[in-house]
C-alpha cells in the first residue's frame, strides 16, 4: 500500500484469511493446505486467535488448481496481507457437490476463529456458474454451509441474466404454449403473453463484484458492459453491493497461471482470446487488489471511498464504457442491456436511418422520428400468434416544415431460413425469434456477441418522403446503395464513439468493414427480405469483412400491398463496435511482457523540461531503441507509473522503458 491509503483507510485488525481453492479438474477429491507467503508467516502466527475468513476459490476444471493457487489465489494472499489480513488457501480439487460443507467445517474447526465465508470465482467456464450456483443454495439453504456467504468475487465473470427478475419470470412464459380453439384449430397464442418487457435490474442474495478485461476474448468486455449497465446504471442505489470494473489491457489467459510460468493456456482459450497489454504480474495484483478492497468493505473493514476499487475503478469503468453503453442502449437498443423485448422497445439507429433515406430532403423540411420494435412477419392470419400489421409511414407533422416518420424494426439474435418458416407463414417457427426463446438459444457465458445480427428495419423509400412534401417525386429517388450508405454510417459511428486506445489498437492490427452494394432478393417478397440476413464476409482478397445489406424497394406506384417502402437490412452501431473491441481484432493469444530494466535515457532532451510532453520524448527514444529489432505496432512503451501504448500519447513521465511482447 502507498503512503495515501495507509493514512486513509480506516484501522484494521488483522486477521487470518482461509481460502479454499475448488477445482472441477478431477473426479476424485484432494484437499491440502497452502500456509501464507514467508513474509506472513509471523503475522499469521500472531494473530492465530483473532477473527478469520474463509474463501472459497472456484476456478476452470481445464486448468491445474495449482496453476490457480501459485498465481491468483498468491496474488489474493498478498493483497490481502498489504491490507492487514493474513491469508491462508486450502488448495481442493473434485465436485463441488461432494463434501463441500464438510471441508469448509473442517477448515473452521482446525484453523481459528473463522466468521466469515466469502466466495471468488474466475472465468465462466465452470466457476463463475458454480460459484453463482453455490451463493444461490447457501441462501436458500441456511445451514448448507456452516456460514453464510458475505460476498462473491467473479473475475472474467458475471452474474447471469437468470438473476434479473424479469429474465427469470420471462422463461416461465415459455412454458405458455399455443393451444388449439374451435376457431383456430391450428393453434393460438394470446398477443402479448410472450411479452418480456422489464426493468432488467438485478436481484441477488449475495454482494458480488464483476471483474473483466477489456481484452477478455473469452469472456468479452460487452458482455461485462451489459452487468455494468445493468448492475450500476440501472441501479445506481447498488453501486457498492454489485460493482462492475474492467481492467485496460488484461486479456483472460493472463490470471490462468503465476507471472512466471511457462504454461500455455488450454485450447478454449486459445482459440480466441486477445492479446493482453498488461504483465501477468500488474494483471494478478490488480484483480487480487479488486477483490481485497471488495471483501473489506462488504465485511465494514473500509469505506469505499478509501479503497482503490471505488475511488478509482469503477469511475474508469465507468468512462470507458460509455460509448458502449451509447452504442447498446441508445443507438441499437438491445434487449440484454434495456430490457426490451421482440414488441416493446426502440432503436435510435432505426429512427434516424428514416432521415438517411430520405436524405436530402427539399428545403425547410425537417424530421420528428420515432422507431417501434415488432416482429417482422406480423400477419393477422398466420397461426398461432396472429399478429396485427405494423407498417412504416411519412407524414407531414402538424408543426409546420416537420415531418413524422415512423419505422418498424426487428433485432436478430439468430438466423431462420426462408423454408423453415415455410416464407413466413409458419408462426410456430417465427416465434422462435421472441425474446422468451432466445434467452434460452444465445448462450450467457460471455462467448457469445451481445449486439444483434442485424437491426432489421422497415423504411418509407425516399419517394414516399419526397411525395409528402407535394416536392416532384419518382422511384429515381431510391436509385443507389442508399442501405449500405447506413451501414457505412453506422460503421463510422462506431470508430467515433469507441476510446481513442481501442481505435488505435484497432487501425494497427483489426479486420476493416467494407460495405458492398445493397443486395435485392431473389423473389422480390417480404418473407424472402425478412429471412434474408445481413452478410458478413471475411474477405482474405482485401483483407477485409464485407457487410452487404439486403434491401426490398416498393415504388408508390406497385403493389398497394407494400407501395412506398424501401425496406434494409441495418448494421448495428452496437455490432460495429463489438466489431473494432473484439472480434475484428486479431485473435492471438498472448502476454504482455513482464517488467524489464528501466531505460534512462542519456540524451539531456529526454529529461524534464517544462512545457515539454516527456511521453514524446520517450517515443522518440522508444523508436530509436527498437528500429533494428521490433515492431513499433508490436511493442510496448512504459512510462514511470503508467504504460502508455503505441501510437497514443497520453501520459508524462520522467523516465522510459521499453520491450516487446511476448507472443505464444
């Protein structure tokens, strides 16, 4: 601890923390107990009789608990040392489900005066679930465990979307199943009954604080952005009992092993995680140091404004996710982070994509916009769910020189093909794409993209727009790539909108989007549009991923039936986003270099002067350096107390480090 927090934080009486680390890895139980560091041990010793804690350690059955016991679980024992509290970890292995009240009662009985118990999980590959799972039955339970659990720690992990009560309440509806009538013999679903629209906060027996990387290509950062938002934006009252952190620049595989080990990370997560930015050594006593400010304050140890976690963390956290948070919510609106649901909510893009229509607009016109979600195939005689229609429309605003344009958009979570909804006519297949049933398809153990496939959206054509303003208008007026112009939009948004150190990370080693000519369907039809998706092309030629949107145009002049529509398959600002963070990024795991010695520089330029940015004078040094050997897009450039990533000049420092990554 620095000079700083010693003074502030509020007296501690040390204690003798027990963490038992759990492991699916083998079938067989194995327990042993692992003493404090060296450096604890009289400390230990000392405080033998006073209060203690028991932590219960949970980590992926694919790595070796001892990997786990000599990296995080040494990483946790010195934080919580620095902080007052002896640590102690009795290392197990084996199903949880086994023996897990005895050991935990047997730890208490022979090693001290144990009052709290306290759960830490990494990774959503086994522990983040059992340890949910564990805190879940303890409180339903009482008397399960010998003592209640006071607090959840989950590092690459999150609270799933089963403990929002309305996403709970929302998969009993799916036990409402279309039922036949004398009138409707093939089936009738009431409207509505599917409806799982909610409030989309959390409710949780225990505390529990999230930890994720913004390089987590396992557990992706939108997936922590969507617990942020739903944790302590949503509920800002919980701010201290469900806290969300995300650390810059840590990977997942960098808290699988010590800083020092040579172990390569098992196959799930070599194939697709991220390179991390930070040492395993900075990645280990950040998270360590998370979860120690967490447990003081839960257990009255600190106050959150003395502790590093609250002070500094979770307001980064909450700046960096920002534009993500404006990405999700406001621009796409998606379901996971709103609580909105396939017929109640709103996309901002698919409102504003009725102006870039209809863009330009004769003079003095301009826009009241709005966007209603519903599912695209909404025909009142299709069975089981006969649904009303809802079309697009432009109309002239009863405020002067304003029109009203109305859009419908669906968001696509997964791909149905034209025959399987037998072209839109089979409604049991259509409502697959309720939310009550996609909860259930898309997976929530943060591998899976959190933004939609697509924002499916229902337009007026420009025509029809330019028609109601009494301007001169013809079916002309849709001529050209007028969806992929969005998507391009939607594209640039997003490389606007992310920080300005995930651009950069982006332009230096990411796959483009390259937007191709709008695509019409083969048979000119709603069904064929709807069942239709967005493509995703990874193009090895250019180097690029195409996005080709597909568009269904209707002149005012066709068929009544869809006259005055220019339908488009919409890129979501959210997707291009998640796009630039994760998965456009280049997916090679690997660890940033631990520390090496200080570079000091000899050239009297590179020393403090003022008015000069030092960072710069670092760079200069840092390319100097490594011109002859490195990458500069490769490398790192430390400066004192903070690393500052190539090409971003962001920090100031008197003096300058420099070393390459080391890559698997």
């Amino acid at each position: 601890l620095d000079g700083r927090r010693q003074a502030t934080m509020a007296p501690i009486r040390p204690s003798l923390l027990l963490l038992l680390l759990l492991s699916s890895l083998a079938p067989a139980s194995a327990r042993f107990l692992l003493a404090p560091a060296p450096s604890a041990g009289a400390a230990a010793g000392a405080e033998a009789g006073s209060d203690a804690a028991l932590l219960v350690f949970i980590g992926r059955s694919d790595v070796a608990p001892e990997d786990y016991r000599d990296g995080l679980v040494r990483a946790v024992q010195s934080e919580m040392l620095s902080r007052g509290l002896a640590a102690w970890a009795l290392v197990a292995q084996g199903d949880l489900q086994k023996g897990l009240p005895e050991a935990v009662e047997r730890a208490i009985d022979e090693h001290g005066n144990i009052t709290q118990l306290h759960l830490l999980a990494h990774s959503m590959a086994d522990g983040g679930v059992q340890a949910q799972e564990l805190a879940l039955k303890a409180a339903a339970q009482p008397g399960y465990l010998p003592l209640p659990v006071s607090s959840l720690s989950l590092v690459a992990g999150f609270l799933t979307r089963t403990q929002r009560p309305d996403v709970a309440a929302c998969l009993e509806k799916k036990k409402l199943k279309p039922h036949p009538t004398f009138r409707y013999p093939l089936g009738y679903l009431e409207d509505g009954v599917h409806n799982c629209y909610g409030p989309n906060t959390v409710s949780f027996p225990t505390p529990t604080l999230t930890i994720g990387g913004s390089l987590d290509g396992v557990v992706r950062v939108t997936r922590i952005a969507e617990a942020h938002y739903t944790q302590a934006v949503l509920s800002p009252s919980d701010a201290t009992r469900f806290p969300v952190v995300v650390v810059p620049g840590l990977n997942h595989a960098s808290l699988l092993f010590p800083a020092n080990s040579s172990s390569e990370p098992p196959s799930a997560v070599l194939d697709t995680d991220l390179r991390a930015e930070i040492s395993r050594q900075d990645a280990l006593r950040t998270a360590a140091g998370a979860v120690s400010d967490f447990i003081l304050v839960t257990t009255g140890g600190a106050r959150p404004s003395e502790t590093d976690l609250f002070e500094k963390m979770v307001p980064n956290t909450s700046e960096q996710l920002s534009p993500v948070n404006e990405a999700f919510v406001e621009m796409e609106g998606n379901w996971f982070f709103t609580g909105y649901d396939d017929e109640n909510g709103t996309s901002g893009w698919a409102a504003r994509a009725q102006e870039m229509m209809a863009d330009p607009l004769p003079s003095k016109w301009d826009w009241n916009l709005r966007n209603e979600f519903h599912l695209l195939t909404d025909e009142e005689k299709i069975p089981p769910y006969y649904r009303h229609r809802h079309r697009p429309n432009v109309t002239v605003s009863s405020k002067p020189g304003y029109l009203d344009g109305i859009t419908v958009a669906q968001l696509r979570f997964i791909e149905l093909k034209p025959a399987q909804t037998k072209f839109g006519l089979d409604g049991y297949e259509i409502i697959k794409e309720e939310k009550v049933n996609i909860l259930d398809t898309v997976v929530d153990d943060g591998s899976a993209q959190v933004s939609a496939i697509e924002i499916a959206t229902k337009l007026a054509s420009r025509e029809l727009s330019f028609n109601r303003t009494g301007a001169k208008s013809s079916p002309s007026l849709d001529d050209g790539n007028r969806c992929a112009a969005m998507n391009a939009a939607a594209y640039d948004w997003a490389r606007s909108a992310v920080q300005k150190a995930d651009l950069a990370r982006f332009e230096a080693h990411g796959v483009p989007m390259r937007m191709i000519d709008d695509k019409k369907t083969i048979i000119p039809a709603g069904p064929w549009w709807i069942y239709t998706y967005l493509g995703y092309d990874d193009n090895s030629k250019t180097g690029t991923m195409d996005i080709t949107s597909i568009y269904a145009f209707y002149p005012l002049d066709s068929n009544p039936y869809g006259a005055g529509n220019h339908y488009c398959k919409l890129l979501s600002p959210a997707r291009a986003m998640e796009w630039i963070l994760i998965d456009g990024q280049e997916q090679s795991t690997g660890y940033a270099p631990e520390p090496k010695d200080w570079y000091n520089a000899t050239n009297p330029n590179l020393w403090a002067k003022d008015g000069i940015d030092l960072c710069e004078q670092c760079q200069c040094a840092f390319e100097q350096m490594t011109a002859d050997e490195h990458s500069v897009k490769s490398s790192i450039l430390e400066c004192e107390g903070a690393v500052h990533y190539w090409p971003l000049n962001v920090m100031i420092s008197l003096r300058c480090k420099v070393h390459s990554y080391a890559s698997l």
